[in-house]
C-alpha cells in the first residue's frame, strides 16, 4: 500500500478486530465513501485490503468514484458482475471477463488497496486462486521465445487464433510477428521475434493495427474463468456423466465440449471443470478487513429466492441440464460463515447519522424571488463551512453564474484534502459524489447538486479509433450478401446471387460469382470485377424483377431511367446553382485556440468524428453556405461536431441557435455545452418550458442586443419575437421531428446561415436526398470503446420472459423502459407489472399527459426515483440515461425499422451490457414484411449500424417515400444503387454544359 495514501482527520470508525463485527450507522449520503477512505488511511499498516461488499451494484459503482475522490491515492479496484442471470443461455462480454480476471489477479499479487464487490457478485462461486497461478504466464524482451511452446500455452490458457487481433483473449501469429491481446490488459501488444528471441515489444491500436509505444514485457493472464485443455474437458464430461442423468449425447453442451467447443453460458456449468471451487473469501488476505454497505441481507435473500425460482422454472430441460443452485452459489448462511473470521464494519441502509447527518431542504425554487433562498440561509446562518460540490467543470460555470447573480460568491478547489486544510468559509469544487452530508463535530457540510435540483445522469466510458466509415462501401457492400439476395450488374442488369464457385478456365483455379438470371439463365463473374456488381435496393428482394439475360429489358429499363433521370438531374442542378450563387460566410479559424478547445474533448476522437469535423471545417471556412447533414447513432459523437462548429461560429463573432425537439434534451444538451464552454467566455442560454417567463423574457432581449452567443432551445427559438442580431450557424438535432411550419422557417434560414444537422437515424428521404448530393453528408459508424452491441431479442410475449428481462437489469442496479404504445390500456399494464415484479418502482409517460408533468415523470427517472418507465413511443427522440440499458416493447411487430432502431437507441448508452426485447403474440403469424424488419434490427446488433438500417428500410418499403411515386417506379426497374450511379452521373454531365449521353446508359455504370 503507498505510504502516501493518507485523508486528513481520524476516522470516526474505531478499529475492528478479527472476528469482530462493528456496526457504524453514523454516515449520512455520500459520507460513507468519506468513513470507508478515512478507516483505510488510519489501519494502512495493518489492514492489506478493505473489501467493501455493497447491497447492491450502484453503490459499488459510486463508492468506487467517491472513494478516489476522498483519497486519490488509494488502489481502488471493482469486481464486475457477469451481468446475467443464474443459468442464461449465454455468456458475459468478453471485456467483463478480461475485467475480472484482472482485478482477480491484481488481489493476488497485493495490488489492491480497497475492493469494491456487489454482494450477489460475491455469492458466485469462482476458479480457485491455483488456476489463476497455473495459466498466468510472463516474458519479456530478451528472452527465448519457442514459438511452438508459446502457441501451445496461448491454447492452453483459452486464447483463440484469430486472423486479426482486435479484443481480449486473442491471438495471431504471422511470420516472425505475433500479436497477442492479454486479458485485462488495456492493449494489445505486437511481439517481434528475431530467430527465437523477442527482439521487441510493442503496443498497438486494435483497429488501425499501429504500432503505438515499446514495453518492456507483457503478462499473459487465462484467457477464460475456467481452463480448456484437452485435459480439463475430459475432466468436464466426466463430471458431466456424474452429475447428470440420462443420455449426455443429447446434450448439445456436452458435444460442444468434448469438439473443443465453449458453448454459450458455459459459465454456469464452472464447478465442472475443478476438483473444487473456489469464493471470493478465498481471495482475500486473512487480515483483510470486510465492508458491509446498504441491505445486505436483502439483496441476498432475494438474490437466493430468484435463483431457486429459475431453477425451478429451467430444470426440467434434458437438453441442457442445470447444476444445482448450491453448486454455483453460496447460500446467505455460506456467505455470513465465510465473513464470520475476518473483522467487519457495517454500513447500514438507512443511518441515523451520529457522526454524518442529513442536510436540511436545500432545493433550488426557481419561481421564487430569491431561489437560492435554502442555500444562501444554510451558508450564511448554519455555522458551518460549506462545499458545493458538481460533476462537471461547465456545471461549475452554471452554477457560478447562478450563485453570482444571486449575490453569492464561492471560492474554487476541486481538492477535498486541500479544502479541509484552508480556511474557506464558501467553495465550489468538480467532484463525483451523489449526496450531500453535515460533519457538525468537524464543523462543515459537502452540498451536491441532488440537494439543489435531483440526480444527473454520469457521462460514460472513453471512445475508441476506428478506420473512418466510407457511405460508399456502406452501400456498396457485398460481404453481407446472402444465397438468393438479388444484385446487380451493370450490363446485365438484375439477377440473383447463387454463391461463390471456383473454375478452372485454363489458367489455374479462379473464384467467381454465381448470378442466375430469369428463365434460369446464369452469369459468373469474376471476383476481379466485382466492380461492375452492386446490391440491390429498392424494393423487398423477393419482388425484385429478374431480367432476361440478351433480351434488351435491361436496356430498355435503364433507357426509360435515363430520361427521368435526365430531368431529375436538371431539378437538382436548379438547386445546387441557387446555393452555389449565395453568398455565405466565410469563418476564419485560429490554429491555437482550436486546438486548445479541441483538446478538451474527454475522449479519444474517432477517425469517423475527426472526417465529420474536417468537412464541417471545410464547409464553415469556404465561403459558401454549409447544408450538412451529420448521421450516426446514439451516443457516438455527434454532439462533439456540433461543439466543434458552434467554436468555430462563436470565435468568428457570430451567434449560434441549438434546436432540439424536446424540452429535455435542450436541458442535457445546454449541460453539454456548458462543460465544453465551461473555459471560454462564451455566453450560453436556454430557452424552453424549464425556464421562467421573466427567464425567457430577460433571454430573449440579450439574444436580440447580440450580448448571448450560443442559445439552445425547442421550436421557441423560431418564435417571430427572437430576431439574432448576428446569427451565424443553426445546428438542428433531429429535424424531422419538427413539424411542417417548423421547418418552413429552418428553410427560411437556410437561406442566410451555415446549417447543420443531426440525425442518429437517416429516414429513407433524409438519406436519399444525401445520397443524391442534395445534402453533404457525413457518417459516425463507430462506437465508444467500452460500448457493447446490444443485445436483441425477438420473443413471444409472455409474463415469464418479462419478469426475467426485468430482473436481468434491476439486479445490476440499471432501469428499464417497458415501451406500451396503446394509452387507453397503459394503467392496466403497470398494474400487472407491479404484480410480476415487485421490486420495480414504476412510471408512466406518454403523449396525453399534462406537459408539466410529464416533464416531472421523467426527471424522476433521468434521477433514478424510479426504475422502470412505462411509456409510448413518446422516448423515441429521448434524453440520455446512461442507466437505462433493458428496453422491452409490447408488439413490437407494429413499429418501423427505423422507429425500431430510435427506440432501442435509448439503452445502451454506457459500457454495461444492453438488452432490447421485442414481444410479438406470436411469431409465426406475422406478416411478412414485420418478420423482415425485425430480423433486420436482429442483425443488426452492432452499434452504429443505423445507417445500414435506413439501406434495408429502402428495400423492405420501398422508394416511393424517398423521391415520390414517379421515381421510385425506376428504382424498381434497376435498384437504389444504379438509380443513384446514373443520377450522379447525369449531374455532372449537366454541371459541365453537357448534355447526359441517354443513348448509351451504360457509360453511367461501368
């Protein structure tokens, strides 16, 4: 432990012997982070480890934030839960996996100071600490390397070979290079070997596959929990036969694993691959010292119930036999004889704070004449010195500016330690704690927002580097094409792809692609040209008119295209002439202070988001009027291109108008803006419902007299009374989400200013008209680092998949959105789901509720008062709530591929695991095009795939919304894709005072 891990005054927790159980009821809100960081600097001489068991998953994950606050230098680390339930049918991510093993053996070898564990996380039984040790392996640069032995152990440890390492647990080896990405390493690394020695190692970046920096040696830990030699199968299917009755060939797991198979949700049959399990007691040092937070026996009495119900429910499935629950999991009892040896503190539930005490009501009125009235009493009259902490260095400024105009004036420190030190009577800082607290024999209070206004959802994990989206290849793309999808060919026209063949011609073996054609005709192609081979979209691929091949429909289709096209292309060019001869703005850019704010970006920028920046840059410097539209999914960055933009408009001297569709979202993203502003002086304000008339009123006037730069609002904004006086750049998010006078009056401003829009669905029309040019576009096709796909299933609807898809996500502490589109029935739902889930505390939001209180629904869920939202489709331009990651819809099989896509876009919005379901009555009976749209969102799992989704809503709807009925009969007649090729082509015969060659169509293909 470091000597200089130390938190200033004693703790107000007497020292606990072994053996000895110490119950400590005096920490009031975040206080017990406080207690928890002063307990480890008083014993750190004799206490190895704190391991801190937590009621639930939320608390750890906040203890383990605020404890680093109030002792930055403690070793803190956290044991993930596999984030599933007992006995699921598949397995924890990979990085949970690569997480754990790290923190396993990171208490093995002493490195850790305070661990943070959920309590039903410490129920699981665990590989002993022997295996750890067994497939643990190291070596460094210097030092022989036999290839051969090195890929036996890498198999060994459950490493798998890969062509292209690019996650945890995996392994490539080409020539003298082997790449290896060690579990719970942050990096993978390139080993370069020179005969059979490591001549170096190097870090590199998993998707651009760049070397990045040397190390000096690299640490191999298993590649899974549990090992999978051919030794420890063998061990497996004998335990099997043991345990289980009946015939083992049945059981599809037992084949998996004796063909060197780990079948999904293996992890559920762990105690079959050791002699003897081991706990997490077995981890921790005897002179450790435990921590129990919250309801502890609760959680585990309910936990315990669940589990046995599962069982219950599942254990009658020959096919795929399951373990007792005794096998996998401690028992209450277990669990408290195992903790009984070592000494304990117990952090109840519910304190009645002896040493840490409630605040009093200090909530923000902001209808009163003095709204900061609580506060300004409780700092003046209480006696006591006061923190006001907040999450955010552009919280800091906002409520700066609020305290200042209310005459109150704090200092700044950001240092608990520091703060406790001075003498400041008043100070603001930046910290992660979740509630306030009083110390009155210490004589100061820490206020947090909660107090102030409610919870704020916390900002998630770092984004990673991927290779830039082309929307080319995007569309393009024939690594996806399945047997029978319809393609075409650029002189041959529409045919079906049969597969790849392999045929000799003369000069050796050579692929090609199987293309059979009406009348049964068929066409190979070689792979060579697949140049001249395109997808075909435009209608559902099972109408998709097959030609004759020699028989001049093809040619007489893409002549009558042609002529349409011709005209089209003419009403295009009218458009671009209009916005070429405009004048627009011409912004300068200030190398130095772009850098300076680009820097303060908190992630790592991805190659899609730095194109998207550099166009929009390109765009804003050239002169003439920017119309981009910037798509990408929820959650990926677009938000930091509009900041980048509003920078570059605000530096230039002109003001910016932010419109959102709803109230909420103007609230977040007014947030937003202030943290990355939070340095600049740069004026910010928000017009919508959240703010007073007088509010309002007062914003408006500074908007016209040109004193605010950037205003964030809903359709308020458009208000005939709001007149910018130096308006230079409209950024609006979700444009068709606005109504039709709406967007009138954003045509109206097209006219004048540089315009930028957000989508994180491209509607068919939205993406046609980029796709044609009418729009410069732009794609973020690539997710944040620690974002996992999301999980989606299409299930029949019933109580018991439910409550299971419920529990999964209020067990880890998230919320869940249960989406009901039908009003008139929505209370009888929330009844029944309070009879199925008890512990679910329940909302209800849809479109017919009084404004207001819909605005207080879901601020209580954006604050975590409730855990489940029962709502219409009402969340599908939503605010973003990092712990919402389960979202069920009741007939799903009504809804859009896009709308599908919005809707699940509102889970998965941190690194936890996400789940969407998707009920049907039954699916069997549904429609044909429904099945389509609901095994497209299925396939489309990945993050960032909404682009690719707008693609499959062209073919499965149709084009006719795309450029009306009189086009869309074209599009039919020879696809999406060369419809687009010829229109672009007869744009630039025009641009250039040519007249398009419509005699010869093919020139516009090949």
């Amino acid at each position: 432990m470091p000597d200089n891990a130390s938190t200033p005054s004693a703790s107000p927790v007497a020292r606990v012997k072994p053996g000895q159980r110490f119950a400590f009821d005096g920490a009031h809100g975040s206080a017990d982070a406080l207690a928890i960081a002063r307990y480890l600097a008083d014993n750190r001489q004799d206490v190895p480890l704190l391991a801190v068991i937590c009621a639930n998953a939320v608390d750890a994950q906040r203890l383990s934030q605020e404890i680093r606050y109030f002792s930055p230098d403690a070793r803190v680390r956290l044991l993930p839960d596999w984030e599933t339930l007992p006995y699921d049918t598949f397995s924890p991510h990979q990085d949970l996996v690569s997480e754990r093993l790290a923190t396993l053996h990171d208490l093995g070898e002493g490195r850790c100071d305070i661990l943070l564990v959920p309590a039903t996380t410490a129920l699981y039984r665990m590989p002993p600490a022997s295996f750890m040790a067994a497939y643990t392996f190291a070596f460094a640069q210097g030092e022989r390397l036999d290839e051969a032995k090195l890929k036996a152990q890498l198999t060994l440890a459950g490493y798998e070979h890969v062509s292209q390492v690019v996650r945890p647990g995996e392994y490539c080896v080409r020539g003298s290079l082997i790449d290896l990405y060690p579990m719970g390493s942050p990096l993978p690394y390139r080993i370069d070997l020179f005969d059979d020695q490591v001549d170096s190692i190097r870090a590199f970046d998993p998707d651009t596959q760049r070397s990045l920096y040397p190390v000096r040696d690299v640490r191999l830990l298993p590649g899974r929990e549990f090992p999978f030699d051919e030794a420890a199968r063998t061990a497996f299917r004998s335990r099997w036969r043991e345990t289980f009755e009946g015939d083992p060939s049945r059981a599809p797991i037992y084949k998996d694993i004796g063909n060197g198979v780990p079948s999904a949700g293996i992890e559920y049959y762990l105690p079959l691959f050791f002699d003897e399990t081991a706990t997490l007691f077995h981890y921790l040092p005897q002179d450790a010292h435990l921590v129990f937070t919250g309801d502890l026996e609760a959680s585990i009495r309910r936990f315990t119930a669940d589990t046995k119900q599962r069982h219950a429910f599942l254990a009658h499935d020959r096919e795929r036999p399951i373990l007792e629950p005794q096998r996998l999991f401690l028992s209450d009892e277990d669990f408290f004889a195992f903790a009984k040896p070592f000494a304990r503190v117990v952090l109840p539930a519910q304190p009645a704070g002896g040493w840490a005490t409630a605040l009093p009501e200090l909530t923000v009125d902001r209808h009163a004449d003095d709204p900061l009235a609580s506060l300004r009493t409780f700092v003046e009259s209480s006696g006591k010195r006061v923190l006001l902490t907040v999450e955010s260095a552009g919280r800091r400024e906002t409520i700066l500016q609020l305290l200042a105009e209310h005459h109150l004036r704090p200092a700044s420190n950001d240092d608990f330690a520091s703060w406790l030190a001075s003498d400041e009577r008043f100070a603001l800082g930046v910290a992660p704690l979740a509630n306030g607290f009083a110390v009155p024999g210490e004589g100061y209070a820490v206020v947090t927002e909660t107090e102030l206004y409610g919870a704020l959802g916390r900002r998630a994990g770092r984004r990673r580097q991927e290779q830039a989206s082309n929307v080319d290849a995007m569309v393009r793309d024939l690594s996806e094409l399945k047997v029978g999808d319809p393609v075409v060919h650029a002189q041959h026209g529409i045919g079906r792809y049969m597969g790849l063949v392999s045929m000799d011609l003369g000069e050796g073996e050579t692929e090609f692609l199987h293309l059979e054609y009406s009348g049964d005709s068929k066409l190979y192609v070689p792979v060579a040209q697949l140049h001249v081979i395109s997808r075909y979209s435009g209608a559902d691929p099972d109408s998709a008119p097959l030609h004759a091949l020699g028989s001049g429909q093809w040619e007489r289709a893409k002549r009558k295209a042609a002529q349409q096209i011709r005209d089209t292309a003419a009403e295009l060019l009218n458009l671009y002439a209009r916005r070429a001869a405009r004048e627009g703005h011409a912004f300068s850019l200030d190398p130095r202070d772009y850098v300076k704010f680009a820097e303060s970006f908190g992630f790592e920028e991805t190659p899609d988001q730095a194109a998207a920046i550099a166009a929009v840059i390109g765009d804003m410097t050239s002169g003439k009027p920017m119309d981009r539209l910037v798509c990408g999914d929820v959650g990926f960055g677009k938000t930091e291109v509009a900041l980048r933009a509003a920078f570059i408009a605000v530096l230039g001297g002109k003001q910016v108008a932010l419109l959102s569709p709803t109230t909420l979202l103007a609230e977040q993203h007014t947030q937003t803006f202030a943290d990355r502003f939070a340095d600049w002086p740069v004026r910010i304000v928000e017009l919508s419902r959240f703010k007073t008339a007088k509010e309002v009123n007062a914003a408006i006037a500074q908007i016209n007299e040109g004193s605010v730069d950037i205003v964030i609002g809903t359709h308020k904004l458009l208000s005939s009374d709001v007149q910018f006086k130096r308006l230079g750049l409209v950024i609006i998010d979700e444009e068709h989400r606005f109504g039709v006078r709406q967007k009138e009056a954003l045509k109206a401003l097209r006219a004048e200013v540089d315009v930028l829009t957000l989508t994180a669905t491209p509607i068919p029309r939205t993406l046609g008209m980029a796709l044609e040019g009418l729009r410069d576009f732009s794609v973020i096709a690539t997710a944040p680092q620690k974002r996992l796909a999301i999980k989606t299933f299409v299930r029949r609807e019933e109580e018991s998949v439910i409550r299971e898809a419920m529990l999964r996500e209020l067990k880890r502490g998230g919320q869940v959105y249960f989406l009901h589109n039908e009003v008139e029935t929505i209370e009888n739902r929330k009844a029944m789901l309070e009879a199925l889930v008890p512990e679910a505390r329940i909302v209800i939001a849809h479109g017919q509720m009084h404004e207001r209180e819909l605005e207080r629904v879901m601020r209580d869920f954006v604050a975590q008062r409730a855990n489940v939202l029962l709502c219409t489709t009402i969340i599908e331009t939503g605010i973003d709530v990092p712990s919402a990651n389960t979202i069920i819809m009741h007939r799903a099989d009504k809804f859009g591929l896009a709308q599908l896509h919005q809707l699940r876009g509102r889970v998965g919005r941190s690194h936890h695991q996400a789940y969407a379901y998707l009920l049907v009555h039954d699916p069997q009976s549904l429609t044909k095009q429904a099945q389509r749209r609901l095994e497209a969102i299925q396939q489309m799992e990945e993050l960032g795939s909404g682009f690719y989704l707008a693609m499959h809503d062209l073919e499965i709807r149709g084009t006719g919304e795309v450029l009306g009925d009189k086009q869309s009969g074209e599009i039919h007649e020879i696809g999406f894709q060369l419809y687009t090729d010829m229109l672009n082509d007869a744009v630039k015969a025009l641009k250039n005072g040519k007249e398009p060659d419509l005699t010869a169509p093919l020139a516009a293909t090949t």
